[in-house]
C-alpha cells in the first residue's frame, strides 16, 4: 500500500529544478530544500548533456534531450526555473507608437523594430518584452523552438516552469536595486559580455541599450574593457557609467586594477546565495561534463569531488532562482 | 531602476502557486482554514436561529389558535331566558349599596326615624319605612329625597297615625326608584 502511493506524491518534495541552456548544452541543477530548517540543506545534483544543433533539430529531439536530463537529476514533477544564454537571445529596445493604445499596437511595434535590426521576420521568432506603454522598453527574441521544446521537455516530466528568462533579465532582476544611477550592468558569459546601458538620471534611469562585446581572449585586460564602454556609450550617446557591476565568472585582471586607477570600476555580483562556492567543492552525486570528444546523450559520468561548476552550471546556478 | 517584467514561462496555476512567497501562501492557508471555521459557526447559528424562528411561529400560530377560540366562546348564541335569569342574577348582585346608603344618609333628618329599607334590584325600587312626629316632617323628607340624584321617581306609598303611644306618632312606606348606572 506504502510502495503504491509514495510514487503518487512527487509534489509533497520540496525543491527545484534549475535548468540553464546555452548553444549546444544544457545543464540542469536539483536543488533540494528539507520541510523544517534551511541548514539541513543537502548537495545539489547536476547534470550536463550535449543538445544537437538548435537550427536543425525539431523541437520534439530537443525535448527529449532536456527531458533526459531532467530524469538525470531526479527533476520529475519539480518546479523548474529556466536560464537563457545571452547568446540565444537578442535583445533590442522598442519605442511604443504615440497613438498606440492596445497590446497589440506594442506587439506590433517590437516585430516591426526587430524585422527593421535583424532583418528577419518577427513571425520566425518568439517576442517578449517588459511592455511599457509609456517610454522605450526592453524586448527580447528567442527561437519558439527552443521555447516550445523547453515547455514539452518540462510538460513531459509532469513539471512545472515557474521562470524562464534569458541570463541578462535574470541578472537585471536580481541587482536592480543595487545599481546607482551612474552604473551599468554586464553578464559575462563564455566570452561574452552583455552590457545594459543605463540612461536617465536617479529615479528616471532605464536601460537605453542592450549591447553584447566578444571578449577577443579569455583574458582581456582592464583598458580594452573600458575602450569598449566608452565607445559603447558614444555610439548609443549617453554618458559612460562610473561603474560596472559584471555579472559571472570574475576575471582577476579587471579586479585588481579597479581600485586605485581612475576610470570605469568592475565590480562583481556575487551571488547572494552563498551556497555557490561551497556547492563546487561539495560532493556532488552525478557531474557530467560538456566535452567536445563524448557523444551527444551520455555524459553523466561521476567525477572528481572539487570539480569546480562549470560555466554552464555556474549559468544555472545564479541565473532565474526563487 | 526598474524590474524587467520578462518571463517566457506560461501562465499557470501551478506557476502561480510557486511564485508567491512562502508566508503568503501559509497566510493563505490560514485564511482558508479560518473561513471554513467561520462558515460551520456561521452554519451553526443560522440553523439556531432557524430552529429559533420555526419556534417563534408555532409560537405565534398557538396564540392566534388561542385567540380564535376565545372569539368562538363570544360568539355562541346565549338563550333568551338563561340571559334575562343571568341578568337578574347579576343586577341584584350589583346592587349600589353604598350610594344608596349615602344618598340616604345625606337626605334623613335627626326627627325622622328610619324603621327598614328593603331593596327591590329587578324594578331598582327601595322601600323605606320610617317614622316621623308630624307630616310636615314627612313631606321634608320626601322632597329631600326627591333632591337627591341617585333617586328618580320617590312615592308615599302609605301613611298611618299609630295610636299605640301618647303622642301620635306618623309613620309611612316611601318607595323610592333609584336610577341605574350605566352599564
């Protein structure tokens, strides 16, 4: 009787499931939370798995592939809260029409203002956005087949997506309160900065631009940074930002330089979750690794224990999270 | 700066359920429970005061079958004779003795001597024999019963002279019809 009804309960475990994908890989993270008393919390269980290529494959091979990395961590029937990488998702700034006067005067101006930037059909993509009826607002595209796969990958595990945002929005949403008015936000991302730039002043502050810079090494050193700030914020005519709160791996060069030399300042957002440091040298029961010679499909293999997050799971980890 | 609203998940129930923070959704819980906690004491007074109102109408309904008997009993009809003889019955109770002694009192002088006073309820008649030393005096005391409202009709029914003493001593029957209360 026991055995026939515990299965029937998946919902009375507490916990999450935190997905991040990125070109060609996902990672999918369980967070457990005990009923009584956050300290008791254990180890997350992670998962990693190689994705075909997001162009050609059909949404239901995709589905399939999140949805065995699902069952991996043991994310049946759990919330799941999904991070975007940057690179999946373009970003533009929409200016609502001044006769506009119904939703759909806005969804039709951000298709119109993202076939007029990338040329393609609004149609061929899925559109959301902050939707402001009365000042620019910020809009991002994404392919609907990796929406639709995400949503039938989670449908298929009897879950449940609480949060799907790409990593910017993410970032955005957790450190908004603690940016002044003369600072921009960045995600750094498998040498990829996204950089939002803030214009305005105090209360009237926004983001003016989305723009994304390519690192041109692993490494690049505090100078070429903020070049590339300045000239961001000349192209986009705004005022270049005292400081960048940066969002992602630390990169020491930029670190060390920022505190006595004058000019731009990094900082980082470290997560507030403390756990994410500590969660790279805990035992965790199934690492995979995203590696270039392993086939698509069996990548969880158990690992060393200090094997540090990868990037992605890093991505999973502080990206959308309750 | 602001929150970006941007979220690709669907709308669901679920989604919703998850979303809201952990203490509203005890708060929740709570006030559910709280509401079903009132709705049975609710439930337990409306049937209270359903009972209560159920009773008030039997209660009403008896008293009106109550009044209804009572008009029945006024409403038979009475037979003629029983009546004249309840009448009677109760006119002679209700003789108006004390007006009818103070009236007296009032209307009899120190010389005349009342002997008897025997009432008659069915003709409202009072017959006073009484005793005077002359007839003048007799006269006096009709007219002063006469003066007197609670008598109509006096009459001297009969006089006589008694020899039985010295000094001749009048005495006579007045009938004096006293006049009825209104009922």
């Amino acid at each position: 009787m026991r055995k026939r009804l515990m299965p029937a309960v998946p919902a009375w475990r507490r916990g999450h499931c935190r997905l991040a994908l990125s070109h060609g890989a996902v990672a999918a993270l369980r967070v457990d939370e005990r009923w009584f008393g956050a300290a008791r919390k254990a180890a997350p269980q992670l998962a990693q798995r190689l994705l075909p290529d997001f162009a050609t494959a059909a949404a239901d091979e995709l589905a399939a592939h999140l949805a065995a990395t699902l069952d991996e961590v043991g994310g049946k029937g759990l919330p799941v809260y999904a991070t975007f990488d940057d690179e999946l998702v373009r970003y533009f700034i929409v200016t609502p029409p001044q006769n506009g006067a119904r939703m759909q005067d806005l969804r039709a101006a951000a298709g119109v203002r993202f076939q007029m930037l990338y040329g393609e059909p609004a149609s061929a993509w899925h559109i959301a956005a902050d939707w402001q009826a009365g000042g620019p607002f910020v809009a991002c595209a994404i392919a609907p087949r990796l929406h639709t796969a995400l949503q039938l990958a989670v449908k298929m595990r009897r879950g449940c997506l609480v949060a799907v945002a790409p990593n910017f929005v993410a970032a955005w949403n957790r450190w908004h309160r603690r940016l002044a008015s003369d600072a921009w936000l960045a995600t750094l991302q498998c040498r990829t900065l996204t950089v939002g730039l803030v214009t305005g002043t105090a209360r009237r502050a926004r983001i003016g631009a989305v723009r994304t810079l390519a690192l041109p090494d692993e490494r690049p050193p505090l100078v070429w940074l903020r070049e590339q700030l300045e000239r961001a914020a000349l192209l986009d005519n705004v005022a270049p930002p005292a400081v960048l709160h940066v969002h992602g791996p630390q990169i020491a060069a930029w670190q060390q330089a920022a505190s006595d030399e004058p000019g731009i300042a990094v900082r980082w957002c470290t997560t507030g979750n403390a756990a994410a440091p500590a969660l790279a040298l805990s035992s965790i029961s199934a690492v995979g690794t995203v590696d270039a010679a392993s086939s698509v499909g069996a990548v969880a293999s158990p690992f060393a224990q200090t094997t540090p997050l990868s990037a992605l799971a890093q991505l999973a980890w502080s990206g959308a999270a309750p | 700066m602001k929150r970006l609203h941007i979220d690709l998940a669907p709308f669901s129930a679920r989604r919703l359920l998850y979303r809201t923070h952990p203490v509203v959704r005890w708060l929740v819980l709570v006030a559910l429970v709280l509401c079903f906690v009132a709705g049975l004491r609710a439930q337990k007074l409306l049937a209270r005061l359903d009972s209560l109102e159920r009773e008030a109408v039997h209660i009403a309904e008896r008293t009106a079958q109550a009044a209804r008997v009572r008009v029945s009993v006024a409403r038979t009809p009475i037979d003629a004779k029983q009546a004249t003889v309840v009448n009677a019955a109760i006119a002679r109770l209700n003789l108006p003795w004390d007006d009818i002694l103070n009236a007296l009192e009032a209307a009899t002088p120190h010389q005349v001597a009342l002997l008897s006073i025997t009432p008659d309820a069915s003709r409202a008649l009072l017959r006073i024999e009484a005793e005077s030393s002359s007839s003048e005096e007799m006269i006096n005391y009709l007219t002063a019963l006469q003066q007197q409202p609670l008598f109509g009709r006096v009459d001297l029914v009969r006089n006589e002279l008694a020899k039985d003493r010295t000094d001749g001593v009048l005495r006579f029957q007045i009938e004096a019809q006293w006049r009825r209360a209104a009922p």
